[in-house]
C-alpha cells in the first residue's frame, strides 16, 4: 500500500479537480499562451466596412436610415465584391420608402447579401425572442446566425457552425462566408494566433461617397459591415485581454475557417492515455531514481508536453488539452517532497521550537515539572515574579517558591493536590520572592503524557496589584470619597443587618438624616472647594458625636445619616437629636476659616416608625423635609400624619394631572367697573375644578398644590390662552374689556413667558392692550432681576402689569419703586373694614394718593355694598370688583347678566 500511495494520491487530487472543473480554468491559460506565442497573418479575403465614430460623425444622424444602407449595397455591386455580410438589425420595420429601396438594392444584388438573425432573452427572462430579417429582406438575401457564446470566465473562445431556429437549420455568418456550413458539425474554437491588426477595414463612408481607391480595396473580396465605434457597444472579450468588435470577430471566425484553423480540443482518450504513460513512468522510476532525479523527470516532461502542444497547435487545428498533465506532474512533486520529509520529526521540531518561543515571550510566568514536581522549564516571566534566575530553580521542587506555616513548617498550598485538578483549574495561593516577600499568585495548571512520564505545567501571575485594586474599587463603591463615610447603599445593607440583630434582642434602632441648612450658599460663594472642607468638617464631628456603636453616612450633597441603638442614646430620641443640632454652635474650621452652619434633623424609630431600611430612610426623610419647612436648625420626629399629609398631596397632584388631560378645569369671570359711572371695563379670570364627585372646588383647596408641582405651567398656560381666545371673542363681538390673568411662579420661573404671551396674543388675535398680567409679591421674591427684565419685555408688547393682593406682603413699597408696573389691587381685607375700621380707611387713602403720584391706576377688590363703591369714589379710587358687582361666574352667565343691552343698563 505504501508503494502505491503516491499514485493514489494522484488519483485522488485528479478527481477533485474534475468534480469541480477547476482544470478548465488552466487550460484556457495555457491554450491563450500559445496564441500569443504564435502569430498568423490574415488571408486578406475579408474586409471589414467599419460603422466608425468618422462615418457617424460625417453622416451626422443616427440611426441612419436604410437608404443609405441600400446605396451602400449599390456601391459595393459596383465594386464587383463577392459576398456582403452586414452585422446590423433589420428586424424591424422603418419608413416604407426606405424599406422599399433597402428591398430593391438586395434584389439587385443577386443573394449576395447575408443578414443576421440571433436570439435575445425577453423580457421576462425565460425564454428567447428570435430577431429575423423581414420578409421582404429575407425574400431577396442569406440569414445568418450571429450569436457567439460568452464562457464562464466572460470570454468569446467557441464560435457555432449554425443553429436551429424553429427547427430549421441556420448558418453562423462566419460559416456562410467561408463556405463552411455544415449542419453537424460542431461549434469550434477560434484561432486567436491571427492577428486582428491585419484584417483590412475601410469607413463606411468612404464607401457610401464611392471613393474610388476604396472600391478598389474591396474588388472581389468578402465584406463585412458592422459598428466598431465604441459608442455603439457591439464589443466583445477575447483571450490575452483582447477586446474586439462585433464585425472584427466575425471576420476572426470566418478567417480560422478559411485557413483551416477550425480549432478543437483533444480528446479525453489521448488525456487519459497520457496521464497513464506519466504514472507508468513514475511508478517505474520511483524507487529507481533518487527525489532530485525524480524532480527533474517530472519538469522534462512538463516542458516536452508543453513544446509538443505548441507544435501540434502550430501545425493542426488541434489543442492539446495539458492541464490535467500539469495538475499530475505537480501532484507528484508534493508527494515526492512528503516521502522525503519526516513528518512526525518535523511536527515535533516545529511543537518544540514553538512552545520554546510561546514560553520565552510569555508575560506570565510559565513553569513545567516532571512526574516527581521538579522543575523543567522557567521562563523570563517567572523570573520577574520570583526574582529566581532559571540555572538557580531547574531540577528544585515546585513546592519551594510557595509560601510556608512557620507554625507547620510546610507549606500551606502543595502542587501535588492542585497539578491533578481538571485542566485549567486555577487556584490561588501565597508565593514568596527571592528576598522573602509573600505575595498572592493566581495559578492555571494542567498535566499531560510526555515521552519521560506524566508532567505538569503551570501558568503564574502576580495578582498582588489586581488585589489591591480590586481592595479600592470595593472601597470606592462602599464609601464616600470626599468625607470617607460610609455611603448611601453601604449604610442601607449595615442598617438592615443591624435592624436584624435589633428584632432578635428586642432593642430599637435610631435613625437620624441631617440635612446642613443653607450650604448652596457656602458653595456659591465661598467655592465647591471651601463647601468640600465644610463637609469633612461636618463628618467629623457627627463621628465624634456618636457612640461606638452608631453608623454615619454621606447620603447625598448636603445630607448624613446617624443609625443608632436606641439603647446608646438614653432611649431619648429627641434629646440626641438637639445634642446633634447643639454640637454645631460652635463654628466649624473650613481650611483658614471659621463657619458657622445650621442643620435640620429628621428623626425615626424602628420598629415604631418602619421595620425595614427603605421604610426607615424614607420616614426619616420625611421628618427632615418636615424641619426645613417648619423648624429650620430644629429636628421632627417622624409621625404618620406627616405620611398622610404627603400622599393627601400625592393624590391631589395625581387628580390635577388626570383632571388636566380631562379638561375638568374652566374659568369663571368676575366683572372690573369703573366706580363713577358704572360701566363695565374688564373682567378677573379665575380657575375653578369642576370635580366629578365633588362638584365645583374652590381654587384656595388646589391652588397651593398647583404652584408647587409640575403641572403649574401647564396650567398657567391653559389659564392664559382660554382668556385671551374669550377676550378676543368678546372683542368680536364688539366689547372690548380688559381680561386680567393671574401669573404663576412657574411661567416666570421658564424664562420664556415673553415669548409665551406673544405667541398667545398672536394667534388667539386678542389686542395686547386688552390683557392685564396680575403678579404678586412672592412670583417676584425668587429673583428679582429676571422679573425685572421679563416686565419690561411685556410691558413692551403692549401688555399691562398690575400687582395683586396689594399691602398685605413685606416689601410691597420697594416693589412698586423697582418693577415697571401699571397699576395696583387694593387687598380686599382693607375694602371690608373701610367703614368702620379708621385703619383700613387711612391705608386705602394713602395707597390711592401713593398710586396717583407715581402714575399707576387702583382698582380695589372686596366690594360688597354701595356705600363703600361711593366711598371709594370719593377717596379718588377709579375701578372696583367685588360681590357688589358680580361674583366670579361661567362665561355663559357672564355674559347673559353683563354684555347684554338691558343687562348693561340695569348694572349702570
């Protein structure tokens, strides 16, 4: 078996590259190298009439018309040439009279003329549409087949005899004009050795004009007349990068067959016989000559198959088909080269050579052992973990750069129990360096069968550095970083341990959340760096302040937290609590200076005020938000109406929201008279609930929920674009009233309520002389400034300012001197007490003399009876609303009681 496994081998490849067809590939190539090796020269029998860029361009159309095609044939009759085979579609009709002339002149010609027919897919890709001459052409000429066959590699190398057409045979054109079209015979292969550069042309217009030389050219020759400009795409590749023409190719055809050059490959039984012979001779000779002899038989025979085929292609329309001899010979070479290697040595050489560099280049340290754990190999990186040198640690046992018991006197981790683990185990364990550090080492062993036993081997690495790092990433996550604390999720996981512990002793634990009262300030003005150093400040004295058993923790920005055992504290929650607050009366040293700060506590118990950490720091925080609104620098111990008074709000802020998707929301109007007459100038708008259950709720039960939750401006903004699409109604209809809007903290807040009252007047159309914006005095506490310049953008819209509720704030005064305001609202606790009270009386006068002075209108609200409209009249007060006048109403009752005639007349 062994003598014959080369020729096996053979065999075996050959059938491969069959079964794919690969070799055909190879003896296309082979078969190009002969015909650019040779070269042929054209019989000169046939000239191309060429339908050039010259002709195109001289003629000056295109299409051309077929009465230039019959003129041509004229000529060419003239000439006296033998056949003429024009390459040009005649399949379908043009004008009449040009058919006619082209039907005339091939009739004149005597069936001298060849037309082609070929066949082209249809549309739908399936199947093929044949394109014949037309009758009247047909009648009077030859059809011939066109088609050539583009192989698989995108090149024209076969050229057909003829092919059947509905079941008649047609010759190819190349076949009609040699003379050669026989039906049987098969397509044949082209003889590129001739070259195309010595197939005469002439221009089609040269021909068409009856240039005298041309015809000359063309005396008792074949002609072939097709399109060689580029533009008209009939072009075709051929071997040796070889582009030609539709007509140039047929002539190419026609001229392999006129010289006998009808190529055809050899057949399989030559192949096959060769192929015999070639394993004959190595069979015979391969345990006869040495690999170099063998080597050298083989090429001999390569190059004398190859000079035979160039002979017998040179000298017979024959291509011997040497691919198949070539894949063999080669063959045979790579099974000489694999009898003369020893594979089994080499792969072991190139295993060890590799294995030597793999572990030479290693950054881990890699260390090998025998069956009885002495060392055999140590690489570079062991020694950079180690510090040992490879002559100091080969043949020492693996067990001495591992870390010993003093106490045991051996070691605290064996090879022996780790190298017998499942392949890649990894285990961990303390190593010692060459000076005596112990140190962490992460080892992966496996064991395999070598040629000297069973052996062992080991990957190390130092992960000294990996277990520190991975020391402070567990320290970063448990920890704040700024104070050091605890923080929030270490604290929650050692409260819930702690609450555990509690629940099995029955002890109680404390919580306490600190929030420091006013510390953004400390941050923009003294800088985050100084704010830093306050809170390691804090942290340092909530530790000192605590028992040994207390936890304190960074929570967020400006909050800690204290958990404690009730049990450390005296049982006295509220007393600790004021000694936390107490503990900061002293100043707090901030680098070079001395701050004094403030905190709010909120306090809860467990099990009394939750049983788990979430519900403690959730109570708690509830007690701290608690301080900061009522107690700011006190504590709140945690209660469940605090709770309760959260979720009344939550359910509350969850019914405005449902009730704004739902439009339960509309605005009622209280008429603005005008005192001395009684005419009606303006009306309030005012938002009312229209509550499914409850019926109609009064703006002071939502109003303050609304101010301070996020649907504040969407509210404000219904408010103010369903009171100016009412004015602007109202002014429609021909009552021009001034339409007051209270303004909300939020809209001033956004920044953009220029551009939101802009937008609104613009396309609810109201005049902006018709909206009065009332603002009150805390829209204008939270900064002053942007109010400032947001006024002044409205005011210069055309939009009126008034200020409400008038007298009842702190700094009323100051306001009407810094905002550019129009008018004033006299609160209406002054109107009701204005008989009897010589208080209200006097502050009302003055407030009206103050207004007149700096230029702004009054109108007081609160008017409940005549006397006091008369009053107010008298004291200089121009405009008034109240019950006296009208309560807020619905639009409908609005404007029933107010803007109809007799309505209006019996209000004045």
């Amino acid at each position: 078996m062994k003598r014959y496994r080369p020729h096996i081998f053979v065999m075996i490849a050959l059938a491969i590259v069959l079964a794919g067809g690969w070799h055909s590939s190879l003896r296309n190539a082979l078969a190009d190298l002969r015909f650019a090796w040779q070269s042929r020269q054209v019989s000169g029998d046939i000239v191309v009439i060429a339908i050039d860029a010259s002709s195109i361009d001289r003629i000056g159309v295109w299409p051309w018309p077929r009465l230039l095609h019959a003129e041509l044939v004229r000529q060419l009759q003239k000439a006296d040439v033998q056949d003429i085979a024009l390459d040009v579609d005649f399949s379908t009709p043009s004008d009449a009279s040009s058919d006619r002339s082209f039907a005339e002149a091939l009739e004149g010609a005597g069936g001298s003329v060849v037309l082609p027919a070929f066949q082209q897919p249809r549309t739908d890709r399936a199947t093929l549409h044949i394109n014949r001459p037309l009758q009247q052409f047909a009648e009077h000429s030859w059809s011939a087949i066109v088609n050539v066959e583009v192989g698989p590699d995108g090149l024209v190398r076969r050229y057909p005899f003829g092919e059947k057409l509905d079941g008649k045979f047609v010759p190819s054109m190349a076949a009609v004009l040699a003379g050669q079209y026989a039906e049987k015979r098969i397509p044949f292969l082209i003889d590129f050795s001739i070259r195309t550069a010595g197939i005469p042309k002439v221009s089609f217009a040269d021909v068409l004009s009856g240039d005298p030389a041309t015809l000359q050219k063309l005396q008792g020759k074949k002609v072939v007349i097709g399109g060689t400009a580029l533009e008209l795409g009939d072009r075709f590749s051929v071997p040796n990068g070889v582009i030609l023409s539709g007509p140039v190719l047929q002539t190419l055809a026609a001229e392999s067959l006129l010289q006998n050059r009808a190529l055809q490959w050899t057949s399989g039984v030559v192949t096959a016989a060769g192929l015999a012979l070639l394993a004959l001779l190595m069979l015979f000779s391969w345990h006869r000559l040495s690999a170099g002899k063998r080597v050298a038989l083989l090429g001999a025979t390569a190059f004398t198959l190859e000079a035979g085929a160039f002979a017998l292609q040179a000298a017979f329309p024959l291509i011997l088909d040497t691919s198949l001899f070539h894949i063999a010979i080669i063959v045979y070479v790579a099974a000489i080269a694999l009898d003369e290697i020893d594979i089994r040595d080499l792969l072991g050489r190139v295993a060890e050579s590799r294995f030597q560099r793999v572990a030479m280049s290693l950054g881990d340290g890699l260390i090998c052992t025998d069956s009885n754990y002495l060392i055999t190999v140590w690489n570079p990186g062991a020694t950079a973990i180690f510090g040992y040198l490879p002559e100091e640690m080969i043949g020492r046992p693996f067990d001495g750069i591992c870390a010993r018991d003093e106490a045991l006197a051996t070691s605290a981790f064996s090879i022996k129990n780790a190298a017998h683990l499942a392949a890649g185990s990894v285990v961990e364990f303390d190593g010692r360096r060459s000076n005596g550090e112990v140190f962490p080492v992460e080892a992966s062993f496996s064991g395999w069968q070598g040629t000297d036993g069973l052996q062992f081997g080991a990957i190390l690495r130092d992960i000294s550095v990996r277990k520190r790092e991975a020391e402070r990433v567990r320290y970063l996550a448990e920890h704040d970083t700024l104070t050091g604390l605890i923080n929030r999720n270490t604290l929650h996981v050692q409260l819930e341990a702690k609450i555990s512990a509690a629940e099995t002793d029955g002890r109680k634990m404390a919580l306490l959340v600190i929030g420091i009262d006013g510390f953004q300030q400390i941050n923009d003005m003294l800088g985050h760096t100084c704010g830093d150093l306050v809170l390691r400040a804090i942290s340092q004295r909530l530790t000192a302040a605590i028992p040994p058993a207390g936890l304190v923790a960074r929570l967020s920005g400006d909050e800690f937290a204290i958990a404690v055992p009730t049990s450390d504290i005296g049982e006295n929650l509220s007393r600790f609590a004021e000694q936390i607050g107490d503990g900061f009366d002293a100043p707090l040293l901030a680098g070079n200076r001395h701050l004094r700060v403030k905190v709010s506590i909120g306090a809860a118990v467990c099990p009394g005020d939750g049983r788990t950490a979430d519900e403690l720091l959730s109570n708690a925080h509830l007690a701290l938000s608690r301080a900061k609104a009522t107690n700011r620098g006190g504590h709140v111990l945690f209660e469940d109406s605090i709770r309760r008074e959260l979720e009344t709000r939550l359910t509350l802020e969850a019914e405005l929201a449902l009730a704004a998707e739902r439009n339960q929301f509309e605005l009622f109007y209280q008429p603005q008279f005008h005192l001395s007459d009684g005419r009606l100038i303006g009306a309030e708008a005012l938002i009312r609930w229209r509550h499914p259950v409850r019926g109609l709720v009064s703006p002071g039960e939502f109003m303050p929920v609304v101010n301070t939750s996020p649907i504040s401006e969407r509210i404000a903004e219904w408010v103010l674009r369903t009171a100016c699409t009412q004015g602007a109604a109202w002014e429609r209809a021909g009552h021009k009233l001034r339409i007051g809007v209270n303004l909300s903290p939020s809209q001033l807040e956004s920044g953009d309520l220029t551009v939101s009252v802009a937008q609104v007047l613009a396309s609810t159309g109201l005049n902006p002389t018709s909206l009065e914006l009332e603002v009150t005095e805390d829209i204008l506490l939270h900064d002053e400034q942007a109010a400032l310049n947001t006024f002044l953008e409205i005011q210069e819209l055309g939009v009126r300012l008034s200020f409400d509720d008038f007298g009842t704030g702190f700094a009323s005064l100051s306001y009407l001197k810094k905002f550019p305001l129009d008018g004033l609202k006299i609160d209406r606790s002054f109107v009701l007490g204005l008989l009897t009270n010589p208080d209200d009386a006097a502050i009302v006068s003055s407030t009206i003399g103050l207004s007149k002075q700096l230029g702004l209108f009054v109108i007081a609200e609160g008017i409940e009876e005549r006397a006091t409209a008369d009053f107010l009249v008298r004291m200089g007060c121009e405009e008034g609303q109240g019950y006296f006048f009208g309560k807020p109403m619905p639009v409908r009752d609005f404007e029933a009681k107010f803007l109809t005639a007799p309505a209006a007349a019996e209000v004045a």
